[in-house]
C-alpha cells in the first residue's frame, strides 16, 4: 500500500541484514514541470512527491538507528546495511503509464544506472 513503499522493517524482522532498496526517481528532482500539468498530471505528481516522501523518511529512520547502535545507545536494534539504487536522471515513463515499449525503456535505464551504480558487478 501506499504507506508501506518499502518494507523495510518487515524485511529486517525477517532477518535481513543487508538491503538493497530501489528507487524510481534521482536523489534531485531534475525534472521540469510547467504550469499547465493538468489535473491528472498534476495528480502524478503530487503521488511521485508523496511516495518519495514516505521512502526518504523510511530511509532516514533505519539510518538513524544504525547511528544509535553504532554509538551504542541501541541495544535492541542491530545495524543494517542499506544500499539505495537510483536513476541517474529522471525516468521518461509515469508509473501510470502501462505501455510496453516506454517499460522496457525504463528497465533498460534502471539496468545500467544500477550496473553503474555497483560498478558494474552486475
């Protein structure tokens, strides 16, 4: 659902020490938009800043509490590896956009900014 994008904790209740979290917009907006989005465009955005929101502040909670345990101040909790993966530029396609052709577009961009991204051990 929307106010779980990224299960986080129930991927470390699990038992996972290690999580790799992937998103769907560059760490700066570098998108442009104009006045006249439209309602249903301007809807996309607001759900794309929205979502956003909910994952940055998801991923600032986890890497607050590795603080914490690192210091020593936690000790319920234990330390969890985070690697974010993002697009280098922002994605051509709406996540309400269905068509094939415009998908596997952005597959292949999220292939290679992640290839990148792990220095091509991918």
């Amino acid at each position: 659902g929307l106010k779980h994008v990224i299960p986080i904790q129930a991927a470390i209740d699990s038992g996972a020490d290690d999580i790799d979290i992937i998103m769907c917009q560059p760490a700066e907006d570098s998108s442009i938009y104009t006045k006249h989005l439209g309602v249903i465009g301007f809807s996309e955005r607001c759900l794309d800043i929205m979502i956003n929101q909910i994952i940055d502040a998801d991923v600032k909670l986890t890497q607050l509490y590795n603080r914490l345990v690192n210091a020593g101040l936690e000790s319920n909790k234990r330390f969890i590896n985070i690697k974010i993966i993002r697009p280098n530029k922002n994605l051509e396609c709406s996540s309400l956009n269905f068509d094939q052709n415009e998908i596997q577009k952005t597959i292949i961009q999220g292939y290679q900014d992640a290839k990148d991204q792990y220095n091509n051990q991918i």
